[in-house]
C-alpha cells in the first residue's frame, strides 16, 4: 500500500514547543473539544530524533538518515496545539504556556546607544617623528646629546660639527657682505651666501652673530627640531660622517595614536571625529579619551577590517607607550528613537525574519519584521510591531535555526498531515534537494522554496 507524506504548503506559525520532550502529537483539530481523545491518539507512535517530522506507528529506521526511531509516550504527546480561527497564529493550551515558562515583554521606544569594543595598538604620531640627518661632510667634535632615550627640547644642542665646506660658505658670505656699499644695499652675491648658509643647517641666531662679528666659526652647533626623546643615536663623538647620513631619531611622544582593526559589519556607525576610549591593562582605573581622526577607505582583503586611527593625548610622564595593546571602545552617535525589543526575541529563519506576539489567552502570532541596529542586547524594529504590543522573549519557547524552524512548520502543520507521517515514504519517493525533509511520492515542486522534487533513490 502506498502511503503518502505531505509537507504543509503555507507557513502560518514559526513557534515551536522546545521544551515540550521531543515532539508534539497528535495535532488536534481547533473544532475539536479539548477533552476529547480517539483511538488513534493514545497509540504508541515512534519518531527520529534529527528529524522530528517523520512519524511511525511501529519502531525502525529513519528513511532520512537511518538513526532508530523512538517511542514518543502518550504523556509527551497531550498538549493541545491548534491554529487559531484567522489562521495566522496558533493557540496553546494556557496549563502548557505556564508549564513551558514562556516570558513576555512589551515592545518599547527608546534611543540606542552603540558600543564598538576592538582591539588597538598604540604607535607614535607619525607627524611627531623627526630625523636629524647631516647636511654636510665633516667630523663630529662633541655630543651634547649621547644616548638613546635622552629628553631634549627645541632648540637644544645636539653636536658640535667641524666641516671645511661650513667654514668655506662662512668666508663667502663674508666676503660678499664686505663688497655692500651699504647696509640697505641688496647685493645677489651676498644673499645667495647666506641663503647658502641656511640650507647647510646654519641657525639664523648665529647668522645674525656672523654678521656682527664677520669671523667664521669654526665648529657649529646643531640643534634639536623638536621637543622630544631620542629614540635612536648613529654617531659617536670624533666619527665621520657624509652628507645624508642619519645622525638622530627623535620622537615627540606627549600625543601618540591608537590603531584599531573594525569589522565590516561596523563600518557604517564608524565616521571621523567619534569619540574614543582606550583601557589599558598595565594602567587600570585609568580611561584615555581620544577622537576618530583617521577611517581606512579600503578595506584589508585578508582579515576584511579596516584600519581606524585614534588621537589621543599621553600623560605627562608619558605613561602609554608605543607597542602597548589597549582595548578601544568606539561610541557611536545617539539615533532616533525607534521601537526596540530584546535581541532574543528576534527569530532569523534565512529567508524571513520574525517576532512572535502574544495576543492572550494561550494565542500567539508570528509577524514579519525588519529589523535595524543591535546594541545593549536590544534590536530595533522598523516595521511590523509597535510599541506596546506583547512579545515571547523566552528563548526556549523561539526558534533560532532555520532548521528547526521547518521543523516546527511540519510539527504545527493541520491533523492529517500529522496523519501521513505515522507511516514510512513509500519504495518510489521524491524530494527536494535544499530540503530533504519534504518528501511525496510524485514529482512537484518544493512549497518551501519551489525547487523541482527529485526521485529518492
């Protein structure tokens, strides 16, 4: 004998008893009085553990997947479940919602206030970070500056230099002053030597001095560009050195930054000039606070973040230091008030997504929703429930999965149906390739996403 298994064609409920053991059965007719048991309802019935779906009356294996089945106890199988008179919710016997613990919550306006917590780096400002290099050949007569994480200022003796070509452009430019016929006169020759002067690093204080003094000095003072530490020395007293070469680092460490790596997912709430605030585990009890002054506009094609860079002041004894790790929480902008309900009342099932209301009196309605920003383990609603309307917030009484949730569509599907999966598919079967559980035995299309049926070998 044939037998038959049909998959329910409209999708009217998507709650699921979970904390009802195994299954719910059998379904009873919303006609039917409550109290009213046949013949067939108290039968030991068995069914498969990964597909709850599949009913039989005696024991087996699952044409699915193979597992045993296993008996499902009368007890198990009492509790009444009905679609309700519209056809667009399901009622539950009221004993079964104060047995199952279901919550509900009302739905509310309120702003939300996202918080982006990631990672960050602490690196020196690149625009702090300066080079002292050699602008002439000659020897360096005296360090004032001799090693490495020595503060200095602006202004601040660095070395003592001798070089013959400083001496040389010194005698020029002297020469050149010595043929003006007067201090007011402008000669070429004369401004072309001090400007000369200049650009061998010669300091306009001491340019002014030669002037006076028209004596060329012999060794010349190099100053520091910037206040700051030293955070690398190249030289040593009596050396060497060429035009070019790199004689000190020195870093500006009193505003250092913070680079964070931000998902994708976040990019839009992240725009320059947010707020930031940085913990670090070596100081606790003591927030930085910064502002967003860089967003990558590419994103990195590997760990698909981007790259966002926080300015922030260091303390005076320059407490944060550079390769320090700190956790940086982003504050994104207040948005309009909008109706917000708990994350876990919030169901994904692929294609749809739903929230479950309580009408009262044991009835309950799926409604599509669509959704926007989650944050403080709230979601805002844009569309489909308003503010005041009961909503399950329970998570053992939703769905998560849009697995479970197709199962939970067969489970609440009308008696008959229920009927055919008391027995197994019969030998020439078809089914759908995205949903193996909806099987019949001829060719169609699948109700659930109207793919062509296939034969079951």
């Amino acid at each position: 004998m044939r037998k038959t298994v049909r998959v329910i064609r409209r999708i009217p409920v998507v709650v699921l008893l979970c904390c009802v053991a195994t299954t719910v059965i059998p379904l009873f007719s919303s006609c039917g009085h409550k109290d009213h048991q046949t013949a067939e309802e108290k039968k030991i019935v068995y069914h498969c553990p990964m597909h709850p779906n599949y009913l039989s009356s005696s024991p087996g294996k699952c044409p699915i997947c193979g597992m045993d089945l296993v008996r499902v106890d009368n007890q198990e199988a009492s509790p009444t479940v009905a679609s309700d008179s519209s056809g667009t919710g399901v009622h539950i016997n009221p004993d079964m919602v104060q047995k199952m613990g279901v919550k509900t919550q009302k739905a509310e306006r309120r702003k939300l206030m996202k918080t982006v917590r990631v990672t960050a780096n602490i690196v020196p400002d690149e625009r702090r970070v300066y080079s002292v290099t050699s602008r002439v050949n000659g020897y360096i007569e005296k360090l004032h500056i001799n090693y490495t994480g020595q503060t200095v200022k602006k202004g601040q003796p660095l070395f003592d230099v001798f070089s013959p070509d400083l001496v040389s452009a010194q005698n020029e430019y002297i020469s050149a002053l010595s043929r003006m016929k007067g201090p007011d006169s402008a000669d070429p020759i004369a401004k072309s030597g001090r400007q000369r002067l200049l650009n061998l690093n010669f300091p306009e204080s001491e340019l002014l001095l030669l002037e006076k003094s028209r004596t060329p000095k012999r060794v010349l003072s190099i100053l520091s560009p910037a206040d700051g530490l030293v955070a690398e020395k190249m030289v040593v007293e009596g050396q060497a050195i060429e035009m070019g070469m790199m004689l000190y680092k020195i870093v500006d460490y009193s505003r250092i930054w913070a680079l964070c790596d931000v998902y994708q997912q976040d990019a839009p709430f992240v725009v320059l000039h947010q707020k930031a605030a940085l913990d670090i585990s070596f100081l606790p009890g003591k927030p930085f606070f910064g502002e967003i002054t860089y967003v990558a506009p590419e994103l990195n094609a590997v760990s698909r973040t981007f790259t966002v860079r926080i300015e922030l002041l260091n303390t005076p004894d320059l407490a944060v230091k550079p390769g320090m790790v700190a956790t940086a929480s982003l504050f994104i902008s207040q948005r309009p008030e909008m109706v917000v309900v708990p994350d876990e009342a919030v169901i994904h099932s692929g294609l749809r997504t739903l929230i479950i209301l309580s009408r009262g009196n044991g009835y309950f309605e799926p409604r599509d929703v669509t959704i926007g920003l989650s944050a403080e383990g709230l979601t805002e609603v844009l569309t489909g429930v308003k503010a005041g309307d009961d909503i399950v917030v329970s998570s053992q009484f939703l769905i998560d999965s849009e697995s479970n949730l197709k199962a939970a569509i067969m489970k609440l599907a009308p008696p008959a149906m229920a009927d055919s999966h008391r027995t197994a598919p019969s030998k020439e079967s078809y089914t759908c390739p995205m949903h193996p559980e909806v099987i019949r035995d001829k060719p169609g299309s699948c109700p659930l996403c109207g793919m062509d049926l296939v034969r079951k070998k």
